[in-house]
C-alpha cells in the first residue's frame, strides 16, 4: 500500500490513539533503510508466588511452553495453547506465569538491608525482579529523573547465557539476532524514559550484536544523540588463527546531546601517575634545597624508570624538567606561534643577551606585545641559552593534571574473577564485570550526586563501584541495581533432575540474586562475609534489598496493598530512612522523622499530620494521601505547605500502578 493511499484510510480512523498505533506500525515495517528485524511474539515470566487460576497464564514445566488455564478440576487442568490445542496436565506440573500485554500490579517486599551510613544518606536499592517490569515501575518513582544508565546485558554468545521467553537460547537457534533484538528494543525504550534530558546511557557488549546494538541504540536514542564507541581492550587471544578478537565496546549515548552541552559538561579524568609525579618532584626539590641543576638530573632519572615500567604515560612523561625557582614540573614545547601565520610582528628580547630573539615566520601567537611580556613575567615562556632559539610556551603540569578520555583502553579483564573469589571466598559467578573499569565511566559521566541506574545487574559491580566512589570523593550518588534470580543452565538442570522446581527454597537460593548480589553487597558494606569472617572494616552505605512482588487484582481493586506499595513510595521519595508500614488499621498516619515520606490513611487527619510535619523536625519530602475520594484527596492536598510534594493514591490504584499492558 503506498503512504499516501495509508494515510487516506487513517484519517478515517476517529480513535486519536488507534490512529497513532497504526501510524507508528506503517512507518516501522515500511521503512527502506536502518535496522530491520523481527520483532518476536512478547516474552514471558514465571511467577512461582503466585496462584494457579483459571483464565490465567501458566508455563508447562515438561516443554517450558506457554497455555492458558480453561478449567481447573482439583488439580487436574484444561490447558489451551496460542494455537488453541489443548492439553490436559496436573496441578503439580505447572508453573503460574504471565506473559507480555497481561496486566500485573507491581509491588516491592522487603529481603533485608544492610545500614552503616549516616540517618541523611539516601538508600542504595537492590532489587530483584524481571527488569522490563522493574523497569515499567520505575517509570512511576523515577520517569526522567535519572542521570546515569550503566547496563553490561546479555552478549547472546550462544552459549545459554540468557534467557528469551524463559528458554536458553542457543547458537542454533535461527532467529537469536532478532529475538535478542526484540529483548533489548522493549528494555531501552523504557530505560529513555527515566533519563534526565541530560542523562547518559553506558551500553557494554561485545562482537556478536555489537553492529546490530549501535543500530538499534540510533533509533531508540537518536543519531545525533551519539557520544562515543569506546574500546575496551581486555585481552590478548594467542590460540585465534586470524586477529587476537580480544576487545569488548561502550556505546555511549546522551538523551539529549543539545542538553548535555548546554551544561557546560566537559568530560575529563586524572592523567595516570600525575599525584606520584606531583610528590616525587617535591620530594626531589626539597632534597635539593633549590639547586636546580641536580633536581633536574635526578628528575629525569626517575622519570625514565617509572615510564620503563609503564607507571606513567606520556601525558606526565613530557613534563620532563623542574622550573628552576619553584621545582614545579613543566614541559617546555608550548607553540607560542600564530597558526597559519599572520600573528603578533614585534621584537622579543632574551632575558640574559637582551638581544631580540628569532620571531617565528608565522608571527606571534599574541598579537599584542603587553599580552606576551604579561606571559614572559608570570614565567611561562622558554627562553633558549640565547637569543638563536625562538621561545616556547610553559606548561605546569599541577595546573593540567586532567585529560580527554580516550576512545580506546587497556585493562585486563581477568583480575574480577578473583576479586569476587576474594569476597565469597569461593567462585560462584563467572566473568564479572570490572569495578575499577566502571568506576572511572562514573567519574567521568555522571555528577557526584546522580541516579545511577543498572538494570542488568548481575553480580552487583554498579552498586559496589557507586558506594566505593562515594566513600573515595564524599559524593552523594544513588544506585538502583535490578538483577534477577536466574541460575546458569548448569545449576537450573542439576536442580531440577534433584526435583528442586523454580520456587523452591532450593531452587531459588542458588539463584544469581540469592547467592551472589545480595551477600556480596552486604559483604562489602558491612565488611563481613556470609560465613561470619570478617573481609574489610565495611564502607559507610544504606542498601535496601527488595523484591519486584505481583500483586493480587482483586486486593488491588479493593485497595488493600498498600503495604506492598509502601516501598514504591519510599523510592520515589528520596529513600532516606526506611519505607513506612501501617502499623495498625486504625492508624490514621505514618511519618518517621528520618524517612522522606510520609503517608495518610484517613484524609480527614491531614491538618494533624500537616501539624506535625510542620512544627518537628523531619526528613519528609512526600505526602502520600491513600483515598477513595477525589474530593477528599484534593482536599488534603491543601492542608500542607508548598515544601512537600503530596500525591494522592486512589484505593483502586489503577492507573499509577497497572503496568505490562498490550499498549505499553
């Protein structure tokens, strides 16, 4: 169909929201050029907490494949598939589920926290759940509010490292470049909305999907929005036959590269060895007491043994002499010509001839002699023996000690295998992400007091990394990590053929969540392992381990959730202190003078907690008003100050709450 005859039909379509759908799908299957593929059947979840009903999905745990419950007889049921087959299977051998476009009400539980900060430091949060449904709620606590996405997602190796559709998928499989495709497309649409305008995503990923990604990453985020293609060299392979293929990338993108230059941003980091270098001068000097010459020799040695061993690059190598008042190192090769010539035509004379100096072909780099003499006094030009050599601009390098990223680096990879050994004290989760490696991405991109956000949370290196720069520069930065518990396919198959299903204690405690996020950042903040030996002195951090919880609809309807919601409150708040639990049914109010929100039950008690709020001192920064009413709502809303954002939530809690919908 050509588009204009489409868009003849479409305009006869009166549903401005059909009307867009259909506009939207046309332009996507239509399109001559960028990133085609095939956009897989939705996926879906397992959900082992919750009942088995009829009309619902389950997973038939003998083939893993998909059915809708038609009948349910004891525990005999009547399966029906997408192709409307049926099959008759027992209770037993089922699993609840819910697949993409069936609504599910999230909600957050509580597994543990680990608290050594101080009562005003916001909580990291660890949450455990499905990431395109964590990421669904998020888009309810935290929509453009964070700064920075760091996400190292699955590689698709072939080689059963992720799951699509609760199956390994497998080098076989035809169809695992659009299906891994369709899995990250539905993710990084959600993750945009988060980001601040000024918002940067991180994006690791290696060879198989690493074209594929910049494509897909230049439709969800924009080509111009494009910041870098950075290379990690981690490796060498000598067994390879052709090229040692031992990197790995960060697509780097902006929300919105307008906004992000707007700030003023300039991207930079310490030159390697500049403090050693910086010291060592100063060591040199005062041992010299001044004499130039000897501070100089031995300067110059030092300098050559730290670049034999690599422990210093050319960015401090150059700054290769001491000046001669002061010991400062500087480098003498700043080019005081104008380029392209056409610079400053005037005569320069030599501090100790007084003769005039050889001027440049060029002219000048300062037109104005008063601007070069200002230069001579504050002792940065470089004056030849005489009058022959044309002068130098100084450097210093205490005054340049920061550099422009590069695009390309190395870092060996192998070392995260036994720092993770180190804190366990056994192996139990391959390749981990590098913590010094991320670390230095979040110096780079993201302000001492950002959100920083990472949804494909593994062994938890984000989290770590952000508590670990905090501790470094006293920042105040904040993690929201979102892992899962799944397991490698090696455990999830010896676990089943021992007859442990998904949701048992069994199954689940050697899941990635269980038994490597959680205690490893309880390790590391407390500074005591899981077996009680002590690992370090602990860092200063809050961290909130929660579970993404499915809420019951009919509790939902009725509005009786609230305390599985409360920690969805608390995060959207700020997360300082501890989420807020009903106490009682007839409570008409929570606060808690450390926690960011507060919460009203009985809207006709706002001008007592108002009260309260107002004359106590407190960390609020939320009022939640939980109503039936509208009009009781607004109502209440009245009865506080500006300083506080009130929010009322209805008793359905519908629409804030109803998420995984076929439109979304």
């Amino acid at each position: 169909m050509s588009k204009s005859m489409f868009e003849v039909y479409l305009n006869e379509v009166t549903d401005e929201g059909l009307r867009a759908r259909l506009k939207a799908e046309f332009e996507r299957t239509t399109k001559k050029f960028g990133l085609v593929f095939e956009r897989h059947s939705p996926e879906g979840i397992r959900m082992p907490q919750s009942p088995v009903r009829r009309g619902r999905t389950v997973v038939r745990e003998a083939d893993g494949s998909f059915h809708k419950v038609r009948a349910i007889d004891g525990d005999h049921l009547t399966l029906v598939d997408e192709n409307g087959d049926v099959t008759e299977e027992q209770l037993k051998n089922v699993t609840a589920a819910r697949q993409f476009g069936e609504v599910v009400f999230p909600g957050l539980k509580s597994v543990g926290t680990a608290r050594t900060g101080g009562p005003e430091d916001a909580a990291h949060v660890v949450i455990n759940g499905e990431n395109f449904h964590a990421l669904e709620m998020l888009g309810y606590t935290h929509r453009e509010s964070v700064d920075l996405i760091y996400i190292d997602p699955p590689y698709n190796t072939g080689n059963k490292t992720w799951q699509y559709n609760d199956h390994y998928v497998a080098e076989q499989d035809s169809f695992k470049h659009s299906k891994w495709l369709s899995f990250m497309e539905r993710r990084l649409s959600l993750a945009k909305e988060l980001l601040k305008p000024t918002g940067v995503i991180v994006v690791a990923i290696g060879d198989e999907e690493h074209h594929r990604l910049r494509m897909l990453m230049d439709e969800v985020f924009g080509p111009n929005n494009f910041i870098s293609d950075v290379v990690w060299q981690g490796g060498r392979k000598n067994d390879s036959r052709y090229v040692s293929n031992g990197a790995d990338y960060m697509l780097i993108y902006a929300n919105s590269e307008a906004a992000l230059a707007g700030t003023g941003v300039r991207w930079r980091e310490k030159k390697s060895g500049v403090d050693e270098a910086l010291a060592k001068a100063a060591e040199i000097w005062g041992r010299c007491k001044g004499d130039a010459e000897s501070a100089n020799a031995e300067w110059k040695v030092w300098l050559k043994g730290q670049k034999s061993v690599g422990a210093s690059t050319d960015a401090v190598n150059r700054y290769d002499r001491l000046e001669s008042h002061t010991g400062r190192p500087i480098h003498t090769y700043g080019d005081l010509t104008w380029p392209g010539g056409g610079g400053g035509a005037y005569e320069v004379k030599h501090p100790v001839t007084q003769k005039p100096v050889k001027m440049p072909v060029r002219g000048w780099l300062y037109k104005d002699p008063a601007r070069m003499q200002e230069e001579i006094e504050k002792g940065r030009v470089f004056f030849g023996a005489d009058e022959s050599m044309i002068p130098r601009g100084i450097r210093f390098l205490d005054e340049l000690d920061s550099q422009v990223v590069m695009s390309v680096f190395s870092y060996d990879r192998k070392a995260t295998n036994g720092y993770l050994r180190e804190i366990f004290g056994d192996k139990r989760f391959p390749n981990p992400k590098d913590l010094n490696v991320i670390m230095r991405w979040l110096r780079l991109a993201a302000p001492k007091d950002a959100v920083i956000l990472d949804f494909f949370g593994g062994s938890g290196t984000t989290a770590e990394a952000v508590i670990r720069l905090n501790n470094e520069d006293q920042g105040t930065r904040q993690c929201i990590l979102v892992t899962n518990n799944e397991l490698s396919a090696k455990d999830d198959a010896a676990l089943r053929n021992a007859g442990h299903e998904p949701g048992s204690a069994e199954y689940e405690a050697k899941g990635v969540f269980h038994n490597v996020t959680k205690p490893r950042i309880e390790t590391v903040v407390t500074g005591v392992r899981q077996d009680g030996t002590a690992y370090s002195e602990g860092l200063p951090a809050n961290v909130e381990f929660l579970d993404l919880a499915y809420l019951e609809e009919g509790r939902v309807h009725a509005g009786l959730e609230y305390e599985q919601l409360a920690a969805l409150f608390w995060l959207k708040s700020g997360a300082l202190g501890s989420p807020l639990h009903q106490a009682s049914p007839t409570r008409a109010y929570e606060w808690d003078g450390t926690s960011s929100m507060a919460v009203l039950f009985d809207a006709g008690k706002s001008g007592e907690l108002a009260d309260i709020l107002a004359t106590k001192s407190n960390n609020v920064r939320r009022v939640f008003v939980i109503t039936d009413s509208s009009e009781q709502g607004d109502l209440a809303v009245e009865s506080f100050s500006d300083e506080y954002l009130v929010e009322p939530i209805y008793g359905s809690y519908l629409d804030a709450f109803q998420i995984n919908r076929s439109d979304s």
